[in-house]
C-alpha cells in the first residue's frame, strides 16, 4: 500500500476489505478452489533490474495501442510509458484518479466483488495502482489501450473502467516477468458497462516459469452491452484467472473465451461464474487448455441462471488436450437454472493426440515434431481467429508454435 496520505474514503474500504479477506476458502467446501490454494500464488518474490525491465518493455509495447501504460511491481512508470493526450482525461492511473476524481473511484472501486471472494477482498486491501478509464455517454477511444505489467517483486494493481452509455473501448493487458525471477503478481479489471456499450478485452499471460499471477475480471453488463473478454496465458509456476461477470439488465451479452498451455509442472487454474440475472441475455463461453510435462490445468465453469432470467441463452464449452502422459486436466463445467424458458448447454472433453492423425500426417513426410505441432495448432489455432491482425496477435500466435 503506498505511504501517501489517503482520502477518509479509501481507508475505510481498505479497512473493511482487509477484514473479507481474513478468510482463504475452504477446498472442502469451496469447488473452485478445489486444486489450488491461495498459499500457492504466493512467492519469495525478487524486484527486477531496470536493464530487465525496459528489455520487457521494448519488446512488449505493442505499436498498434493509442496508449501503452507501464506498470512495473505495481507502481505506474510514466516514463517508460506511452501517452496520449486524453479527451476530458477520460484514461489516467488509479492513484492520479483519486485525487482528481474521487468521487468516480469512489462509487466503482469493489462495487462489483463478490462477497466470497478473499482474493478480491485482498487486492482492494493492498492495490496501490492501476488504470483508471472513465468513458462518458457515446465515447469512443480513438484505438486500444495496453496494460503493459511487469512482473517486479509482489504487486497489486487494479484496473477501474467505467463505460457510458453507448460508448466503446478496447483494452489489452500483457503480464511479464523477466525470466529466473520469482514473482507474485495480482491484477484485477473491474468494469461496469451501461446500456449499449462495447468493451472488447484481451489478457495475453507470459509470465518467467517461477512466477505467480492471479488475475480476475470482475463486471456488470447492463442492457444491449457487450463484453468481449479473451485469456491468453502461457508460463508461469502456478496461475488463476477468475472470471465473475453478471448480466444485470435485458439483452446484455458476453463472451467469455480462454486459451491456457501450461507444461513441466506448471499449474493453472481458470474459474468462471457467470451469472444471468435479467431476461433475454446472452453468453458464449469457450476455454481450451494444453497440458504437457508433468503439469496441471484445471477449469471450473459455472452458469448462475436466475428465476426472472425468462429466455436466457447460455452456451458453456471447455476442451482440453493432453500433450504427455504425466499431465493432467480437471474439468468441472456446471449450469444452476432456477428460469424455465432457457436454452442452455455445456460440455466438457479431454483427450491425447489422436495416433493415427499422427501416423498419416508422418507417412505424408512430416517429422513428429511437425506433425504434433500441425495437430496442436489444429486444436487451439481457432481461439486466435477473432484477433485483430497485429503484434498481438503474432505474439500470442508465436507462444502457441511453442507446443
């Protein structure tokens, strides 16, 4: 937590979120935290070098972003940043948003958190910055903006963004860490979309094989809103991705997409709940993992369907591929439907690479190597098709050769 001096206001919510977050689930009672604990996405951590640090900020600084914030062991770097200047200052660091913005911060900050969730409680206790983006009736940003975040010793960001009326943003989040470096990084995107508006979102995870990282989303779709939130993660001891999303108004949509590799004993978790809280709302979620070595990837997916959520269309999809026999994979998709009138469906699978698509890609003159590789892109390539063309994409796709 930083040592300036804080507004009444933000103590108190520090105060009171330090007490929800005293309690760590319980994997006999909690099923989504089943395989991981919250002890596990902590570290030993060590800061980074600064020659590090710009390496990773040089390579990762995407050209395509209209802005490019920098945020190194949670502390926002504006001079290795790249701005813009901002139309009524509607992007700015968290902390900078509180003293100039108080009141905005103060009605978003945790208003969308579960009760339940220790780990949220925890990062509104202890964040000491992130990205502010208030967007007012009809806004548009004028291109992507990037969270660019540097794995540097233990950080808490969080990531406030307020979307008006028919307005639109997109966002991207990269999460880094220089390689042999043990860090424990903790981010979270907290977003209120109203009516009509469009938040597209993609966190591409690459982070050095000792870190940890546990990201969330947590946000609240009002009517004929769109959110578009898309996973990326690669690398990494042990990681989490928490999505909590609710659609709390007539015709609200979202799509949920995810693609993890996880390999020699790397462990990642993805958990989802996805709430339909308002007729006629619609939700897509697709999540993917490959597991080679001797990891662990596990998925825990569920759809809340309220009683007054008449009309609800939900579809819940996760695969899963195993590239060694020492890997594993746990899936728990699951549908709580109180509504009568829905059409919902989930479904799980999980398999090895099938031989005799190896063994005729082989007898066509590919290598193992090449035919393994052909198959894998076979599987996951699919969950790159709806990025836009760009560094980003490249990025994402050279991680996904790596398999």
């Amino acid at each position: 937590m930083p040592a300036v001096s804080e507004p009444d206001w933000l103590v108190a919510s520090r105060k009171s979120a330090a007490t929800a977050a005293v309690q760590a689930p319980n994997r006999e009672v909690r099923e989504d935290w089943l395989y991981t604990s919250v002890a596990e996405l902590q570290t030993e951590s060590v800061s980074a070098s600064p020659e590090a640090v710009r390496k990773l900020v040089d390579r990762h600084a995407l050209p395509e972003a209209w802005q490019v914030l920098v945020f190194v062991g949670g502390s926002f770097e504006p001079s290795l940043s790249r701005l813009a200047t901002s139309p009524d200052g509607i992007v700015a660091s968290l902390a900078q948003a509180v003293a100039s913005q108080g009141e905005a911060v103060f009605a978003l900050l945790g208003a969308g958190d579960p009760s339940d969730a220790p780990l949220l409680a925890r990062n509104r206790e202890r964040w000491s910055d992130g990205l502010f983006l208030k967007l007012g009736a009809g806004q548009k940003l004028p291109g992507p903006v990037q969270i660019l975040e540097i794995g540097s010793g233990a950080s808490w960001l969080r990531h406030l963004v307020a979307m008006g009326e028919d307005s639109s943003a997109t966002i991207w989040e990269t999460h880094v860490s220089p390689d042999g470096l043990a860090v424990a990084a903790h981010s979270v995107l907290q977003t209120r979309l109203e009516a009509g508006a469009t938040l597209s979102h993609v966190r591409f995870r690459d982070q050095a094989a000792s870190g940890r990282h546990y990201g969330a989303v947590v946000a609240s779709v009002q009517a004929r809103a769109r959110l578009e939130t898309r996973l990326y993660g690669f690398g990494g001891a042990v990681s989490r991705d928490d999505f909590q999303v609710s659609l709390d108004a007539p015709e609200a949509f979202a799509l949920l997409h995810g693609l993890v590799k996880t390999d020699n004993a790397e462990k990642a978790d993805i958990s989802v709940k996805l709430r339909h809280a308002s007729p006629d709302c619609q939700s897509e979620q697709v999540f993917k993992a490959l597991a080679g070595g001797k990891s662990q990837a596990n998925f825990h997916g569920t759809v809340y369907v309220d009683r007054d959520a008449q009309r609800t269309a939900a579809r819940q999809s996760n695969k899963n591929l195993l590239l060694s026999r020492e890997a594993s994979v746990n899936s728990r998709p699951q549908l709580e439907i109180l509504a009568d009138d829905v059409k919902c469906s989930h479904g799980s699978a999980t398999g090895r690479l099938d031989e005799k698509a190896l063994q005729f890609l082989r007898m066509r003159g590919l290598s193992e190597t090449g035919a393994r590789a052909l198959l894998v892109r076979a599987f996951a390539g699919e969950m790159l098709l709806t990025l836009p063309e760009g560094a980003l994409r490249e990025r994402i796709d050279a991680r996904l050769g790596d398999a």
